[in-house]
C-alpha cells in the first residue's frame, strides 16, 4: 500500500510532499484510522536517564519542527517522538528548493535551516499533546543570533520548553545554520554546555521533576575531535547523546545529479559513519545513554545500530523510503533482540 503512495507522493516537489504526508497522516488519526492501520505500538520499557521508554524506537528531530502532528506522529508506534529544532524567534529557514531525494541511495539531502514557528508555538502545540510517549524538544539558535550570542537563544528555549519536555536536546551539529558546528569542541563547547547544564538544573529543582539534557553531534569528526566532545559531556554533567546528524560528505552519492547541493546529507549514506561515532562514544563513555540515529530503513539496521552501542534509536529518512510501518516493525525487531540478551 505504501509503495503506491510512495509512487505518488515522489512525483511531487519534495518539500510539498512532506506537507501533503503529514496533512493526510493527521486526518487519518483524527478519523482514529492510524491504529486500525497499524495495529497498537510495540510495548518494550526501558529505564533510561530517569525516564521510561515505552519502547525503544524514536522519532528524530526535524520531521515535526514545530509539534504541530505531535500526536498523530507518535500514533505510528514511536515510543518517544522528538520535536523541533525550534529556535526563540519564528524564522522562514533557507530559500526553497532546500529538500531533495536521492532516491538510488536511500537518502535526502536538506537545507531547511531551522524553519519553524518559534518557541512559544511549539509549547503551546506540546502542551495540548494526547499522545502517551515521551516527547523530547531540540532547541537550536536563531539565525540573525551570532554564533557569540549563541548560548542567550539556547537559554531562552531551554527555559521556555523545560516544563513540557521529557528531554532536551541541544542541536550543535546541524550543516545549515552557518557556524554553529564551530560550538561542537573544546572551549566553545564547554562554554555553551556548563551555563546549560546549571539553568537546567536550576529549572529542575524549582520544578521538582528533573529533565534529561542531551546532546546532538555530528558524524563528520575525526577520533580526536570526538574524544574532545567526550570530555565536555562528561565535565558538563550531560545526561546523553543523539548520534548523528547529518553529514556534509558526499562520496557515497558522488555523481548524483544532486549531490553537489548544499546541505546535510541524511538515510542510508549516514549509516555507517554514525555507527562509528556511536562505537567510539561507547568505548570512551561505557555508561552514556545514547540514541543512535542515521541510516535505519530496516527492522536489522536498527539492531545493528544497537550493536554498535545505542540503547535507542531514532527513525527519519527510513520514512520516507519505506513508509510508516517500518517504526513498528523496528520496534518489534528490538523488544526481539533485548529478549536474546537476557
């Protein structure tokens, strides 16, 4: 059923498919068609940072940057759905064309540039949700903010979503706000990282619930620049990782008549690399939580992403390519997999 879909939706313009998808999707679960579909989420708890996954398959930011189909979403069998990157202010993002399917490779390249409606938009969205997962918001800097005054618009949306986030996720990695990569290492990143990590516990001890802080790097680093975001987590008192964003590199779709546009390259091409990034955090930092992410088309990638030392993961792209089941039957292949190692 979804390769007829897929067969329609990928005539259209890339950007006006994502809309078209997620309109039919939420009309579908407001006509309560999406678990009918389906069939009910896959139950496999886990304990992690605190929290209780319902299950150990995720949504990855930047599908829903504004929460607008919050609930519809996590209707697909998600046991945790994250939502943004959402910044202080509303921002249009880049100019369009700014999506585009690669579609031999599995992939997608975008440019999107944290668009999205803003913070207080996003909350409002949020606090209205029905759905019963964990809902994480990734929180980015707008980007008339210099990269020096990066740490004032991440303040501001901390502060701004700690009462409705089960998790935080701080965005340093994305390849289409220019600069903010230069935040990932040493000095820089531990400047953003400690005044995060005080305002959250801060917040946490007001509000007498404590929010998980995590996160997201990219998977373009060498051993070197990932033993130093390595230590920051460690020194900054950092609750987990989001492994990976997506990457600036091009070999593995050298040749595409697409791959020489600007912007982050996520699907099947990430797999690997961000599969590194997750093996060297896990020697590094045996007891991290990670959420591995990057590449997941199938219900064995995610087991693989597994083995490589995530204790989560999250779904994107896969998506897109192999349509909305592919989250239940990952989720179902990891409640499998957990099942073995006891």
């Amino acid at each position: 059923m979804y390769s007829l879909a897929r067969s329609l939706l990928f005539n259209l313009d890339p950007e006006t498919a994502h809309g078209v998808s997620l309109r039919a999707l939420e009309s579908l679960h407001r006509a309560g068609g999406v678990e009918r579909l389906f069939g009910p989420a896959v139950s496999d708890p886990v304990e992690l940072m605190g929290l209780r996954f319902p299950n150990r398959v995720g949504l990855a930011a930047g599908l829903d940057k504004n929460a607008d189909h919050l609930d519809a979403l996590g209707a697909l069998g998600f046991g945790f759905v994250e939502v943004g990157t959402v910044t202080p202010k509303a921002q249009p993002g880049n100019a369009k064309p700014r999506l585009f399917r690669l579609a031999k490779h599995g992939a997608i390249i975008n440019r999107f540039g944290f668009n999205n409606q803003g913070v207080a938009h996003l909350v409002e969205n949020v606090k209205r949700r029905r759905y019963a997962g964990l809902v994480g918001i990734n929180i980015g800097k707008n980007l008339s903010t210099s990269v020096d005054d990066a740490l004032s618009d991440y303040l501001t949306c901390l502060e701004a979503v700690h009462g409705v986030a089960d998790y935080v996720t701080v965005n340093v990695s994305s390849p289409n706000t220019p600069g903010l990569r230069t935040l990932q290492f040493g000095a820089q990143l531990d400047a953003l990282l400690a005044p995060l990590r005080e305002r959250c516990t801060a917040l946490d001890e007001s509000a007498g619930r404590r929010v998980p802080l995590l996160i997201k790097i990219a998977p373009d680093m060498s051993d070197e620049e990932i033993a130093l975001v390595a230590q920051s987590i460690t020194q900054n008192g950092f609750d987990g990782v989001i492994a990976t964003n997506t990457t600036v590199e091009r070999e593995a779709v050298a040749g595409h008549a697409h791959a020489e546009e600007a912007g982050g390259l996520s699907g099947r091409p990430v797999f690997e690399p961000s599969n590194r990034i997750i093996r060297a955090l896990r020697q590094k930092l045996p007891d991290l939580p990670i959420i591995g992410v990057g590449g997941i088309d199938s219900p064995a990638k995610a087991r693989a992403k597994i083995e490589a030392g995530a204790d989560l993961v999250q779904l994107y792209s896969g998506l897109i390519y192999e349509g909305p089941g592919l989250a239940r039957h990952c989720a179902k292949a990891l409640a499998e997999q957990a099942g073995e190692a006891r």
